[in-house]
C-alpha cells in the first residue's frame, strides 16, 4: 500500500512543477515569447510529443523539477545561433517582459496555495479551534453565563479567544493568547459538538488542579505529587486540544488568502531560523525525504493531502522567489540589474553563475536527503 502513497505523493509533486511551469509558459506566450520545450522532469525523455507551434512537450525520468525552454535562453553571446540580434531570441526581449516571465511560475504557485487554502478550509479546516478534552472543577465563569456552560462538556469546540479566531499558523494559539495571571479574564467563542450552538462565555485564569487522563478508567482525575499533595497549575482549567473544523464558504473566501500568506510565512521563518542556526538541518528535506514524508503522513491519513498541497504550494513559491542563481529570483535579480545598467551583464559569466547556483542546488538536495535517511 505504501507503494500507493509514494505515487502519490510524486503525482502532487508533479502537479505542483506543472503549475510552476505552465505560469512561465501561459505569460510567456502572452507576451509574444517563443517556446521551443516544456517539459516536467528532468533527464532522459520518457514521453515527448511537438505542437503544431514546433513545441516540444516532453514527460522526462527525473521527478526532480522541470523547466519551460525559450528559444535562445541560456545560450551564451548568442554564437550558436544563426542570428544573435533576432529579437525573438529570449535575451532580445524587453527586460520587463522577461521578469514578468521569471515571476510567473511563482506567482502561480502562490495563486494555487489559495486555491488549496480555499479546498483545506471549507473542507476540514486547520488547526483553527481547541477541543475540549475535560473541563476542570476550577473552571471560573461570569454568573451570567451559568446556564450556558452548564453544558460544556468533551468535544465542543473553541473558536475564538477575545474575538481573535484560533489560527496555528499565525502562532494565534492558547499558548500566546492567554496569559497565565490569576484574575485575567478572556471571553471564548464556543460552539457545541452536538447542537453546533455558537455562544460566547467569560472566564477567568485560576490556580486549577492539575488532571491527567487515565488510560484505564478513560477518565481525567486528579495528580498528585509525591507527598499526596493535589498538583496546582495556573491557566483557564480546561483541557483542550488543537483541531480543526471546517470553514463556511462565504469565510473560507478570505481566509483563504491569510492561509497562504501563513504557509509562505512559515517558510520564511524556517529559512531564518535557519539561517541564524536556531534550527537544525534536519528540519528540511531534499526531494525524496518531502516524497516521504507526503506518503508516510497519508498512510496514517489520506486527508493530510489537503494540507500539503498549499503548503508545498507556497513552499515552492517562496523558495524559487529567493535571489540565488539559477532560481527564478535569481533569473529576476540579474535582469533587474540589466535594466538598471542599460546593458546586460557578460551573457558567458551569468549564465556560468546560474550553472554554478544550480549545481550548488542538486547538491545541497541529495546532501539533505542523504542527511535523512542514513543520518
């Protein structure tokens, strides 16, 4: 079955490089560029078919990433064409139409990870409300409420804390948005697992007894330290755990745009922890490791697929959107500077550093992934 799960996971990865591709091949087509190959994968060709515009389509044997082709990118002073001031050559091109071009397979990507942000939130939602897992003898609500939370009981749901919706990806959780000071006082939005009756409910932060849930008895009790003291802790008493619940279609239509702009956060505060060595480089993941880690999570629940899709959406974007040769952002810097200048840097020398850049790339993947499954 796993084998199942790993196809999978390289078919979202497939359909992920298409995307990125299709954006630079659909505005360069729009903006008058001539395209001599679009293929998905890398290496030997295993499918190749040419329009009738003299494109070839190619399906090649290396899942590792794929590329659009414009007729005399990449080619040097031009030597080895028949004409180097042909203005249909890629290089020819007016600078601003060739970074539109650089940019659109990000912007695709991104526009995807909406898109998939959309499917995830109508869908199931994510990592935006608390289950309530037991609520402790403790637990202090206003007087005029007591009718209400008579009735909160395991399984109903925490949407809000003082009018701020959970969100896990925005860092919006219990942990940052209640501080643990006796006396403070935080209104939530709960919404019953049965009735799915919304209604809000004040409570206050108290020094509550400290419960564990007990496997046997499948029941929360009391703990107790050595001296058979009952254990005390600050917070609102009420276990909770994180979940997600699905959004309504009129609200998934906004919050699915704060979702993906969360997801392309999250990288970016990856990057810097990284870069700042607060992380590990085990945090990240060559081809074959993220290959992996899709099928090994839909083995345990297929509709996990919903969640990676706008996440590696935005992970593609934000990542190929980064100034490093060889990289759309990269291609853009360098074409920037170009325009800036009024003439081109030596075409030998950038098309050297974008060989480099993209050696440098394959490496550090097949090093990551080494690094994973024999480290």
């Amino acid at each position: 079955m796993i084998v199942v799960y790993i196809l999978c996971a390289l078919l979202v990865l497939m359909l992920m490089i298409l995307i990125h591709e299709l954006g630079h091949y659909i505005v360069g087509r729009k903006l008058g560029f001539k395209i001599t190959e679009f293929s998905i994968g890398f290496g030997k060709a295993i499918w190749q078919k040419t329009n009738k515009r003299g494109e070839k389509i190619s399906l090649r044997i290396l899942p590792l990433g794929g590329y659009c082709a414009f007729y005399g990118e990449d080619d040097g002073e031009g030597d080895k064409l028949p004409d180097p001031n042909d203005p249909k050559l890629f290089n020819n091109q007016k600078p601003w139409k060739r970074i539109l071009v650089y940019l659109a397979g990000v912007t695709f990507n991104f526009i995807s990870a909406i898109i998939f942000a959309f499917i995830l939130l109508v869908s199931m939602g994510y990592g935006n409300a608390y289950r309530v897992d037991n609520v402790n003898e403790h637990f202090v609500i206003s007087a005029s409420a007591e009718n209400q939370i008579a009735s909160l009981e395991k399984g109903d749901l925490i949407l809000n804390i003082d009018g701020q919706r959970i969100d896990y990806v925005w860092d919006k959780t219990v942990e940052n948005m209640v501080e643990a000071e006796v006396g403070n006082s935080y209104t939530l939005t709960v919404k019953k697992a049965e009735t799915g009756q919304v209604f809000d409910i004040n409570v206050e932060v108290q020094n509550n007894i400290e419960m564990f849930y007990n496997t046997e008895t499948e029941m929360y009790e009391t703990k107790y330290d050595e001296g058979g003291n009952a254990v005390y802790y600050t917070g609102l008493g009420i276990s909770m755990t994180l979940a997600s619940t699905p959004v309504s279609f009129l609200d998934a239509l906004w919050q699915c745009f704060t979702l993906a702009f969360g997801f392309a956060w999250l990288v970016l505060k990856t990057l810097w922890l990284l870069i700042t060595f607060q992380l590990p480089l085990s945090a990240l993941g060559g081809t074959a490791t993220v290959i992996s880690t899709v099928a090994t999570s839909m083995g345990v629940d297929f509709s996990v697929l919903l969640v990676y899709l706008p996440l590696i959406a935005a992970n593609l974007a934000i990542f190929n959107l980064l100034p490093f040769p060889a990289l759309d952002g990269g291609h853009t810097l360098f074409t920037t500077i170009e325009w800036i200048r009024g003439k081109p840097i030596n075409r030998n020398i950038e098309a050297t550093i974008h060989f480099v850049g993209l050696i440098l790339i394959f490496g550090f993947v097949i090093f990551l992934d080494l690094y994973h499954f024999l480290g």
